[in-house]
C-alpha cells in the first residue's frame, strides 16, 4: 500500500471517528435530570405569567431578593429551540409553597405567585423574574423547571444556586455526578439597572432534534 494510500484511510478512519464520537460529546452538555417533587401545583394559577415577584390584583411586590433568571433552551447540537414552554416553581421567602401538601406553619407570602410559565423567542431565549430561592425544611435552595416540547414527555429538573454550602447536604443535589453539577447551577450574582439586585444566566440543553 502507498504512503498516500495509508495517509488517505488514516485521515478517513478519523473523521469517521470524529463523527462517531460527536453525538457522545454533545451528550455530556444535556442539562441532568430531576424530579418534579410533591409541589407542582395541584391547579395552576390564574396568574401564572413569567413575573412571580407580582400577583395580579394587588400592589405590592413578594418578600425575598428581586432575581431575574434568564438563559437559552438548545439541542444537543447548539441549535436554538423556539416557541417552547417552560414554566417553574419554587417555595416563597417563608419556604412555603402554594400547594396542599405543604404544611409548613410559617405564613405563605400572598404577593409570591409561586409558579410561572413563558415561551422561547426565536434564539431559544427565556426570561424569568422571580426571587433567589430560599430553602425549606431538608432541601437546599432550588427552583423546579419543567420544559415541554410538543410531542415529547416533558423534560424536569432543578436549578440550584451556585456556591451554597447547603448543596453539599442536599440528597437529591448529591444524586448529580459531581462533573454534571455545574450544569444544574447558577449564580446569583447583583445586576444592573431594569434587571433587579439579582441576575442569573442558565442555559438548558435537551437531547432533543430543533423541530
């Protein structure tokens, strides 16, 4: 066989080999798994827009650090998923959930929406305004996410705040494996202007196709 001949098959079997191994790199970045826990509301909100910092009908704003939380939901590939509902929920300032099964004694904040849904913009885009989360009796702060691509099951997980020393005693936080962590986590970090005093950036990638 040819030098060039041998150098020709080497060059192939490595693309090849490229190509082969993309889809398990793209598979690391899926954003893990989590589950939906015992408060997804039991009957979602009249109010339920992406603004849970305010409850539609009264004047004041919920108790807690003002946080706007924003990323972008993509495919395993990178590609951008549009038009995509995500909603999210989480305990208030009180560690309270509005939810039946919550039967916490401290008060539930009534200016707290709780639960909040929005769509992704043509970049994959999703904004949301809510507070840090907080914790409650036996977990870390955290907030529930859900994501429901048309025709698929819906994609749960959890979002924790990056750096709380109360991750490290949190059973399901402690499931993750230790390098995936880093993709279930944000920081909260002060924002600027129209942004609140907290901001956060996450992006969710879902081992789905772009429709």
């Amino acid at each position: 066989m040819s030098n060039s001949r041998r150098k020709f098959l080497q060059r192939t079997a490595a693309v090849v080999a490229g190509v082969a191994a993309a889809p398990l790199a793209a598979a690391a970045t899926l954003t893990p798994r989590q589950p939906a826990g015992p408060f997804y509301p039991a009957e979602l909100p009249l109010d339920d827009d992406n603004d849970l910092t305010r409850v539609q009908g009264r004047t004041d704003t919920a108790r807690g650090t003002v946080s706007d939380l924003t990323g972008r939901l993509l495919d395993a590939s990178g590609n951008a998923l549009d038009g995509i509902r995500i909603e999210i929920w989480q305990c208030d300032a009180n560690g309270r959930y509005r939810h039946p099964r919550d039967t916490g004694r401290a008060a539930i904040d009534p200016a707290f929406q709780g639960f909040g849904h929005t769509r992704t913009d043509a970049d994959g885009r999703y904004r949301f305004r809510t507070i840090r989360p907080m914790p409650y009796p036996g977990r870390t702060p955290h907030i529930h996410v859900a994501v429901r691509p048309p025709g698929v099951e819906p994609f749960v997980t959890q979002l924790y705040v990056a750096g709380d020393p109360r991750n490290a005693d949190d059973f399901l936080f402690r499931r993750i494996p230790v390098e995936q962590r880093p993709l279930v986590t944000a920081a909260f970090v002060p924002g600027e202007g129209a942004a609140g005093p907290l901001q956060a950036s996450w992006d969710i990638v879902l081992g789905v196709a772009r429709g």
